[in-house]
DNA sequence: CGCGAAGTTGATTACTATCAATCTGAGTGG
DNA sequence: CCACTCAGATTGATAGTAATCAACTTCGCG
C-alpha cells in the first residue's frame, strides 16, 4: 500500500491569494471578473478560520451571507426527527455554501468544517449590489447557483436506487471527479470525513458503509486502508 | 368519500396571462418587473403545448432555454444503469426548469409531463441579457435559482434516512405545501403522477409505495383512493 | 501505557425487493 | 349499453439486503 499523497498541500496550493476571483474563474468560470470588482468585492470579505469541527453558519440562522471555501472541507448537515445526523452535502475547496438562503431567507442546515478550514464570508447584498454593474460577476453568480443544483441533482441520483455497495463507490467516483476538477490526482486520495458522515450522506448505517469498503476492497476495485482510498478501477460516471 | 376537488380549474385560474410574470411575482417573488422588461421578455417567449408523457427537453440536449411552467406537471426524471427510472423531482405550476443547464451547458435529465402542460420556453441569453440591465429581473434569477436549492436540499433529507411510510408521508406533505404556495387547498388534492414515478422518486419499489399507501390509510393518517388523497392529520414539516 | 474515538466484524432481526397473482377502472369497439 | 382489454394498482409469499445490537480491533494521543 502507498502513502497517501499530502492531498492538502496540493490543494492548498491550488487556491491563491484571492478567495473570490479564485473560486469563480478557477472552478465555476471561464471569464475573469475585472479588478475594479474584485477590489471592492475585497472591501466586504471577512475571511475567517474554521477549525475542525466548528460551524461557519447554522440551520435556522437568517441568511446573510454566501461562504466561499478557501481551504478545506466542510459537510452541510441537518439532524432529522429521530436525532440522526442527515448529511446533504459535502463542500471543497472553490465551493459556495449558503446558497439556499437567498430564496428562504434562513440557511437550512448547519456548515460544519470537517478538517480546519477557511472560509471567504461574502455578505449577499454587496454580491448582489456589485453583480447589478458587473455583468461578468452576475454571469458569475449564476454559474455558481446553477453549478449546485446541478450537482444535487447528480447526488439526487446517487441516493436512489443503487445498493450499498454501488452507492459507495459511485460517491467515491463523484468525490474523485470533484478532485480532479481542481486538477488534484484523483485516484487516490485521503477521505476527509468519517464512515459516520460518509453514512449520513449516502443515507445508510455506518456499519453497513464499513462492510461495503471491505467489499469493494476484497474485489479488488478499491484498495482502502482506513480514511485512504485508492479507486483501482476507472468507472464510467 | 368525497370527490376530488377540481384542482386543475384551481390551478389554472391561478396562473394569469403573463406567465413569465406569474411564475415570478405570484410564487418567488415580491417584487414585481417592470413593464419595459416584460414586453421585451414577451418577444423572446415561446409558449408551448406539452401533451402528457412528451417531453420539454431531454438529457444531454445542449442548453439554450429555462421552461417555466405555465400549466400542468412535469417530472424530471433520467434512466440508471439498470434501465430503472430515477425520478430527480416533480415540477408544478410556477416552477423553471432546465436550470442545472446554466452551469452544465447541457440538460441533465427528461422533463417529462405528467399532465398535459404548457411551458413558456425562453432562450437563457435573452433572460441574461435583460436582467444585465434590470436589477429586478436579476435579483428574481438569483431567487429562483436558490429556490431549486433549496427545494433539492429537502428532497434530499426526505430520500435519506426515513423508512418507507414515514417517506411517503413526508412526500405528500411536501407537495401538499407546495400546493399551499400557491393558494390551493392543499389537504386534499389529485395526485398527477403515478405509483412508479412516485417509487422512482422516493427511491423504493411500486409495490412498497402502494403498500405504504394502504397502511398509512390503514392508520387514518390518509384518505386515500386511487390519485385521490386526503391528508387527515397535519403533521410538522 | 492506557484511554477513547473511529472503525471492523459477527449474529440476528426487520424491512424492502422481487416474483407472481389478482383487482380496478378507464377507454374501446361490437 | 355492455363485454373486452389493458395499464395501473393492490395484495400475497418469499428471498435478499441493510439495520440493529454487541463484541472486538486499531490507532492517535495524553
């Protein structure tokens, strides 16, 4: 078994000084927003450490701002009527989180960070305010809303209908697939959240996600070794 | 038994003249466009027809238009490996579709009618172009995109987590609210979609689904006969 | 070195899928 | 107008998968 590749370094290197400019022209776009807006964009950032564990908003707050993901990882999470923690998504670097908000005016689950992370808190009306005069910025923004919806879609498909063992591995693809977007190898990587949370996501029991990693590593598809994972077989999406 | 409640008389009156005004002041917005905005809107509209089990767009279509629906419901569905139907949600009156396009440059799913329906389709450039210049139409952009956020979050908790019964009522509360939002009595109403497409979307077979339905009757939370439903007890979201 | 959190494995139970038969109701044509 | 037909829906019996409860292992950390 070989040794995890420093996946965070990589990562880290991959954001640059500028947050905002970084997530949208790296990750959601092509077109680069002109200085002027990003220097005032800069004027209402509040950027803010994270540490593992700790929650850059939470269910039932009143919306404010949108939080873009400078370094790290978070789970966007709610607890459900029996207390069990539900798992709606999991947030890289260069994503957006707090989008739901805009419409209901209150974020619907709590962003908990699941390595110490770094966040860019943009408050929604300077967004909104500059995008009116920025056409590159709006464009912006709508990429960024579209690019969530569609990626619950994909999650959507994910939680339907696949067994356990299929479901794990179409989520270990799809985190893959989200790596290499950022241009990190992507076949092996180390996973940052626990089988608890990987549980609560795919919408099984953790002990079942347990026995399904021991599957998919005994027939050889993965090779696995705690929160390390190799995908042996490429898998079409 | 009672009859059911002619909801699509209901539904029909509720939607106006203008749908692109409709779907955005009466249902996402407050705020209302102005006129100069809709008459050019107007021009780029193509108002169509979609008799029920045709489609609107299909999976892998590239991006070129939202469709907003003016009457009837759609379900937005795509085939898995397994060639099983995977419905990713179901879309009524006032909603837009084709959103995840923004982003993808393509549809990612069948936008299928459950109803005979009509869609006012409009070219995402022209939407773009005018909400450049009118900071309404923007901010309602931005509020519609959230929207399907934020609904796709819900769904997502309501697919993770809950055993077959509890599932299927929280389906039905949840359309039942969508109803609500829109002015129509909503405790007791027509479902427009059948058994299957209900199981492709909560993830379970038919024969679950249909069985479900007759404990929960069973158990006097429902009425239910056939797409008739009644909703006896209100239960928390 | 021992403690505790995370993860694995085992035995059993509970739930859902599957396969098959039957029922219901809307639409069709004689 | 009624029998026929067929898709949608329901019900039953059984098999398969995941949940649950419990014991045990591994690893990081003071």
């Amino acid at each position: 078994m070989e040794m995890p590749i420093k996946l965070k370094k990589v990562m880290s290197n991959y954001v640059h000084a500028n947050c905002i400019d970084c997530a949208m022209r790296d990750h959601c776009f092509t077109q680069r927003l002109d200085n002027a807006t990003l220097l005032k964009l800069e004027a209402s950032i509040t950027r803010r450490r994270v540490p593992r564990g700790e929650i850059a908003y939470s269910s039932g707050d009143s919306f404010g701002a949108l939080f873009f993901i400078h370094e790290g990882f978070f789970k966007e999470s709610d607890l459900n009527d029996q207390g069990e923690e539900c798992v709606v998504g999991f947030h890289m670097v260069g994503d957006v989180m707090g989008l739901e908000g805009i419409a209901d005016g209150a974020y619907s689950s709590d962003a908990v960070a699941v390595q110490d992370s770094v966040v860019c808190e943009i408050p929604f009306q300077a967004l909104q305010a500059l995008s009116f005069s920025d056409p590159a910025l709006q464009q912006a923004m709508y990429r960024i809303l579209s690019r969530e919806v569609s990626q619950n879609k994909k999650s959507m498909m994910l939680l339907g209908s696949l067994p356990a063992e299929e479901r794990l591995l179409a989520f270990l693809h799809s985190l893959s697939q989200q790596y290499a977007a950022r241009g990190v190898p992507a076949s092996a990587f180390e996973l940052p959240m626990s089988r608890q949370e990987i549980a609560g996501f795919l919408g099984l029991q953790m002990e079942t996600v347990s026995r399904a990693f021991t599957k998919l590593h005994a027939d050889g598809i993965i090779n696995v070794r705690r929160r390390y994972v190799e995908i042996e077989t490429t898998i079409a999406a």
